[in-house]
C-alpha cells in the first residue's frame, strides 16, 4: 500500500512541474492601459483601384475585428459624395473615430481653400442624421515640397524652419504662402458648425515646419506625424526612432503642447519587396517596436499603421504595404499574420457587434449648409468589379482569432473563403507567454511512458511478492 502511495504522489508532483509556465524573455505590452490613446489603419476612398465601393462595409469591418478604434482616410469634394458618406456612416457605426485627408487645389485660392474646408466639415458634423469625423488634416506632408534641396545627402534634416524656402523659388510654394494656405483652412474648420479639430501632418524629421506654422500664428489641434522605420536593424531602427521623439518634443511639443498622432507608419521600407517579387514582408519586428514606443509617451496620442490593403496596381513598394492581401480591383485576400498579431494586441476579436447609432443615415445627403465645391483635383473613377447578374458576395470574417481567406482568381465568382485554414502566427519576441506546445507534448509523452513503466513495474514487484509468500508457506502435516 506504501508503494502505492508513493508511485501516485510522484506522478501527481511530475504532471505539476511539467505544466509550470515557462519563465518569458520578454514582458507582453499592454496597450489597455490608455483611454486616450487612437490604434488606427489608414484606409483609401473608392478612387483607388483596390478600395472600391463594392467592398467598403467589409474592409471598414476588418478595421474594428482588428481592435483598432480610428480609420485615416481620404476625403474629397465632388458632385457625387455617395461612398464617402457611406464611408464615414459605417465607422461611425463601427465605432471608429476618423481622420480624414483633404487636399484643396492650392490655385483656387484662399476664399476656395476655406470654403471648401468648412462645406466638408459642416457636411460631416454629426448632425441632422450624418456621420461625424474627428479629424480634417488638409494636405499631406507639404514638407516634402517645402524642403530647400531635395537631392541625395545634401538634402537638410528637416527640423529646422531654415531648411526649408522662405521665399519664392522657380515656382516652388514657399513657408509663408503655405502658412496663408493653412491659416484659411483652420479658418473654415474651425467657423464651421462641427466639433472637427484641424490637423497638419509631416514626416520623417521635418517639424521644422510645423515649428514655423505655429510660430505665425497657425491654430493647430493636432499634429500628424508619419514616420517609418529608417533602418533594417531592430535596434538601431527602435533607437533611431526613439530619439526623434525626444527631439520632436523637446523643439515643438514642450513649447505648444499640441498632441501628436502617428498618421503613417510601418516596417522600414528597405525591408518592402520590388513589385515583382512573390515573397511577402516577414520581419515586422520594426513596426511592433514603433507601437510599443510610441505608446510609453503620453504627448503622443494614436499611432495608425500605413495601410489596410495591399496595392498590386502599383509599382513597387507601396503594393505590398497592406496588413491584408488583395486581388487587383479590391477583392480582399488572406489577413496577414501582422493583422493578426495586431488583433491579437490590442484584444480585437472576429464576432465584434455592431453599436446601435440611430442617428446614422447611409442615404446620399442632397443639401449641404455650404454648396459643394467640385474638386476635380480627386477625381472619381468608376474601380467596382464589372459583375452582370448577380451580386457581389459579402465576405465574413470568421469567429476565429487567426483568419485566412484563399482567393482564387480575379472574379467574384471565384471567390473562396476557408475559415479552416489559419494564418501561421508571427515568430516575434514581443509575446510575453506562448503556450510551451511542444515541451508540453513532450512531457506529457514522458508521463504517460513512465506512468505505463510505473504501473508495469508495480504489478512485477506485486506478483514477485506473491510469489515469495507461496514459497516461504510451511508445508502442511500429513496425516
């Protein structure tokens, strides 16, 4: 009976030990401690060959599965605003706050670039049944064409106003005339009849103009940063990074305390491959380490990662940016294992229910309190997949936390989605506990031999025992 206790006590201690979680290298991020921090995806209005109309409700839905809380997308004016109502109705019915970028034709003038502003801000005020945007960024890194030399290693740093043209050259637009530029479009927002804040954006280390802006007298809700990754290294990628944020706060955001969202970024370009490579983006190890960074300092309040989809139109690198793969005319493809790590992240979730926004109505809105401007800068192009006859599938997000969509073929047709095939996870470090699989598979094929051995030798010892009791009997006397 001792031996029985003992044998039992021992295999109970072994299966203990053997499922002890395995002690991590590395701590996981908790990225729920903030309530005033944005995680977002930029997103392309149906202008772009890869977003059409046909498959906006499904690619606003893979935004909010991923746990994401704000979309960036483009804006325009034109006589049709159909998709781009539509657009801002489903994430507000998503729960997704919004940027939105507009880009007013600079020869139309001050009196055009305010009016224009304040007739898309009123149109988008929440109000008599329309969605609401949060953000209006007009332009987008005018800094690139300010820049005084654009050339190679000549090409200045950026975070100084002196690197920039402060007067007229060759027809380039200078400081100054862009500050006139941006006081009109702060003007029009900010006298519109919305709660919509007014949003410049640069990139790379160019604050230099966002210094200059407000240092004119241009009022400024919040500053757009896009910036990538300038390194294939991790270290040196996360160190370089980490230090334009100490130099960005102390030069503009210590002075004007102006929140900083993050409007582009992703892994460093070098690491992006050519147009006609079939390999795909493996090392996002960079991009993990610019979230995890920029969420430690509280001046900067969102990150959004640069884009949704991929692009395989276009030439070169910006085709394969997207964290969901894509078939040219927008059927959408496979999430991607950075989507799902991502997901994983920021505790999104595949069954994610709708909120109950009556106050959104996705009907096209006829009368605007400021007439629409046409602005043909956008133009508008008819990208929907040619389908006669039939309806465009609606593709659905399994309820599962990995999700892989095989797509077959450029027609909807051919449209094939297997739930039961899952995206392999991404080999990061930036997972505090993967479940230890394999060593517990291992061990527990170590238990359950020696627990057969155990159980074998017991039943030895007990028959060998028994077998010495018969031997060791005194024989009976006979009679």
């Amino acid at each position: 009976m001792k031996r029985v206790l003992s044998f039992l006590m021992a295999f109970v201690i072994g299966i203990g030990i053997s499922f002890m979680p395995v002690t991590a290298t590395n701590t996981e991020v908790n990225y729920k401690t903030r309530d005033d921090f944005y995680w977002g995806i930029n997103h392309h209005h149906e202008g772009f060959e890869c977003y059409p109309e046909a498959y906006l409700e499904q690619r606003i839905s893979l935004i909010a599965k991923s746990g994401c809380n704000i979309v960036r997308t483009n804006g325009y004016l034109s006589t049709d605003m159909t998709c781009l109502d539509q657009t801002v109705g489903l994430c507000n019915k998503y729960g997704l706050k919004i940027i939105m970028t507009y880009i007013p034709e600079l020869d139309m003038g001050l009196e055009y670039i305010e009016m224009s502003c304040r007739s898309l801000a009123e149109r988008y005020n929440g109000k008599e049944g329309r969605g609401f945007v949060d953000y209006i960024q007009v332009w987008n890194e005018t800094d690139n064409v300010l820049i005084s030399d654009k050339n190679g290693s000549s090409t200045p740093a950026g975070k100084v106003s002196s690197d920039y043209f402060t007067i007229p050259v060759d027809g380039y637009a200078d400081l100054p005339e862009y500050t006139e530029y941006f006081k009109a479009a702060a003007k029009g927002i900010h006298e519109a009849d919305s709660n919509t804040k007014f949003m410049i954006n640069f990139c790379y280390k160019h604050w230099g103009t966002i210094l200059w802006y407000l240092d004119n007298g241009v009022k400024i809700d919040a500053i757009g940063w896009d910036s990538y990754g300038q390194s294939t290294d991790t270290k040196t990628g996360t160190d370089a990074f980490k230090q334009d944020c100490e130099e960005l706060y102390a030069d503009v955001i210590q002075k004007y305390n102006i929140p900083v969202i993050i409007t582009e970024t992703n892994t460093t370009r070098e690491l992006i491959p050519s147009y006609s490579a079939t390999r795909k983006i493996e090392n996002y190890e960079i991009l993990l380490n610019i979230m995890e960074t920029a969420y430690g300092y509280a001046w900067i309040k969102g990150l959004i990662v640069y884009e949704l989809l991929d692009e395989p139109n276009l030439y070169d690198r910006e085709a394969h940016w997207g964290m969901v793969d894509c078939k040219i005319g927008g059927i959408i493809g496979e999430v991607k294992p950075i989507y799902s790590k991502i997901q994983q992240l920021l505790g999104g979730n595949n069954n994610l229910p709708l909120l109950n926004r009556s106050v959104v109505d996705l009907k096209p809105y006829a009368r605007l309190k400021v007439d629409t401007i046409d602005d043909s800068q956008i133009g508008k192009q008819n990208t929907n997949p040619i389908v006669t006859g039939l309806d465009i599938p609606s593709i659905t997000i399994p309820d599962m936390q990995t999700d892989d969509f095989e797509i077959e073929g450029d027609d909807p047709d051919s449209l094939i989605i297997d739930p039961e095939t899952i995206v392999k996870k991404m080999n990061v470090t930036r997972t505090s506990y993967e479940f230890p699989w394999l060593m517990t598979i291992l061990i527990s094929v170590g238990i359950i031999f020696t627990a057969v051995g155990a159980v074998v030798l017991f039943v030895l010892l007990e028959r060998r025992k028994a077998g010495k009791s018969i031997l060791s009997e005194p024989e009976l006397p006979v009679e």
